[in-house]
C-alpha cells in the first residue's frame, strides 16, 4: 500500500494544500503550529474514517469554514485508488472509493491499512481500560468487518439497554421481558466479540514478544494479556447475577465493553513497575506487533505514521525504528519533526532514497 498524492482542503490548519510523496520515507517537518501531525492525521482519517487525536467531524474543519475534504491516491495490488473523505457541517461524512460512495463508513475500514505511533500512545498504558479496548478493536476491525459490525450493533443495544434500566429508575418500574430481548441480543453478540479477542490475542502475543525483544536487544519477559468477566462465567449468568446492582447503577456493569488489556513485564504490571524506557519500548513493539498483524492478515504492508517521535524517543531508538523499517523492506513510513537537520541525519543514515517536505 502507498500513498501517491494528497490533497487538503479546509482541513484543520490547512486552508488547501497539496504533497506528493515518496514510495518508502517521507519527512514532514517545520515548525510546531504548522501541521505535521495534522498531515499525518488526514492519512489516519482516511484508514479509519476519523480523526486519531479528535474523533468529533466538525472539530476537524478549519475554523470559519463550513467543511473539510481529503483526497488522495493510493497504490494497491499495482491499481490507483481514489479515495476521498469529506464533511459538511450539519451534514454526515461521506467516504468515496474512485467516485462510489459508501453506503457505510464501517465498510472502508481495513481498505487502507495504516499504523500510528504518537506521543499519545502513553495513554495506552497510563489510561483506563476503554483506551486499551479501543485499540484491541481498532487491530480486530481493520481485518474482520463483520467483527466491527457485530461490534456497532452490541453497543447500539447496550446504549437502549442503559435507557431501559434508566427508564426502569425514573418510573419506579420494571419489565424483565423487555430486559430479556436485550440481554439475549448482548449474549449472542458479547459471545462472538469474546472469542475474536481471545483468537486476536493469542496471534498477537508472539508477534509483541518477538517486536519487544528485537527493540531492546535483551532478553526481558513481556506478557499482554486479555482480562474478561467472561474468562469464568456466561453473560447469561452475569446479567442475572447483577441485575440488582445495574438496577441501582442504571447502567450495565457487565460485558464484553468492560474488557481490558493487561501489559506486564516480567511478573508486574508495565503501568506501575516499568521505567519509562521500557515504557516505551513496550509501546513500540504493540505497535509494530500491530503492523505484523495486519501485514499477515491482508498480504501487504501497512502504512507507518510516526508523530513527533524525537520528542518522546531518544535519538538511538528513532535510528533503531527507521532501521527496522528499511532493513525489514515495511514499506511507507511517514515521519512528522521540528528539526530537519536532526530528522534528515538519522534518516539517511539508512536509507538512500527519501523526500523531505517542509512546512512554512
């Protein structure tokens, strides 16, 4: 997968712009303000359908406008692909591959395979369980659509389940049947999301050890493992069990949407005993893990985003990266810097080909 050409238009802080790129390593550096991170957003955006740093659409419009496009060309299995993301205020997003429009933005997931490592990654470790369950579903859904599908439905009805139980409290009422229809739709859905994590995880985990190792060049046992309340119980039983207490809450507390990712090193957890070296280093190796298992799952390489990495990487680990990626044959990687000089130096240490493009 390469990206060939983009074009902005009232997307953040570009009014228009316009970039052309190369097939292996493209720095975008300038000073902060410019937009390098928002550059490499807009590739983001068009993987995904949304932003990686503000999910809300009009958010993303530059402000004083009243919409955003990005269109790029992307090169696939040798064959251009038109690819165009638009928004207009008051108006839903409309995603369009080579003029056909989506019928659902869910659909283009996972047509453009695309790998971010961002300072904000911290929060993978440092956060709540949501952020590490996001991600998981992030992974999943770039190679299975009927897993993000099933995924879109049990949330939809989770959220009328939460007004049921809300509706339940206010009207000092309650009708198990109505419960029921939610709580067996949640089941069979809650059931399949459960097993596709336990499959991704058990692919995955190698994929993070070998990453984790290769970056550290030392033998340090690193575990990631998925804590479910269905590990031990049918979701059948935990509705039962809990019903007084989501009674009182009027939410559901369980299900597959409490989920989390534990990290470890060694016997502890990375959140509380890891330096931030290894931190880091374990941020890393997820997401390169992440790039193995979408480069197996879809038969060609990801894209590679890598945000301001100067600026919370030391200089060895961003040579030990760019690396990785030349030597490895990873294909395109994009890098955002404030410092050209700096970002040009470690680059063409191991790459002979390369573009630069600097914001003014």
């Amino acid at each position: 997968m390469i990206l060939k050409s983009l074009s902005l238009i009232y997307y953040k802080n570009f009014e228009s712009a316009d970039f052309e790129f190369d097939e292996k390593i493209n720095c975008i550096v300038g000073e902060n303000g410019k937009g390098k991170t928002n550059v490499l957003d807009s590739i983001y955006h068009l993987a995904y359908t949304k932003s990686y740093f503000n999910p809300i659409t009009k958010q993303n419009i530059t402000h004083g406008q009243d919409f955003f496009v990005i269109d790029a060309k992307f090169e696939r299995d040798s064959k251009i692909e038109n690819i165009i993301v638009s928004a207009k205020k008051g108006h839903k997003k409309v995603v369009k591959r080579n003029a056909k429009t989506y019928d659902r933005l869910s659909d283009h997931v996972g047509f453009i395979p695309v790998v971010i490592i961002s300072p904000t990654d911290r929060d993978l470790i440092l956060e709540g369980s949501d952020i590490r369950r996001k991600f998981m579903d992030a992974v999943i859904s770039q190679v299975d659509i009927i897993y993000l599908h099933k995924l879109m439905k049990y949330n939809s009805i989770l959220t009328q389940r939460n007004a049921l139980l809300k509706y339940f409290a206010a009207n000092n009422t309650f009708d198990r049947t109505n419960l029921i229809v939610y709580n067996e739709q949640l089941q069979e859905l809650g059931q399949y999301i459960y097993l596709k994590r336990c499959e991704f995880i058990e692919l995955f985990k190698p994929m993070l050890k070998s990453r984790y190792y290769e970056i550290c060049q030392k033998e340090e046992p690193v575990e990631i493992t998925y804590k479910s309340q269905l590990h031990d119980h049918s979701l059948e039983h935990l509705f039962e069990k809990k019903l007084q207490k989501d009674m009182a809450l009027q939410y559901t507390s369980v299900g597959t949407h409490k989920d989390d990712l534990v990290f470890d090193i060694g016997d502890y957890p990375i959140k509380k005993f890891g330096s931030q070296g290894q931190q880091k280093s374990y941020l890393i190796a997820l997401k390169f893990a992440q790039y193995d298992f979408l480069k197996r799952s879809q038969g060609f390489n990801p894209i590679l985003l890598l945000d301001d990495i100067f600026d919370k990487l030391d200089e060895n680990r961003v040579k030990h990266i760019v690396s990785m990626v030349t030597n490895q044959n990873l294909g395109q990687m994009f890098i955002s810097d404030t410092h050209a000089e700096r970002t040009e130096n470690v680059v063409k240490q191991h790459a002979s080909k390369y573009k630069m493009i600097e914001l003014n």
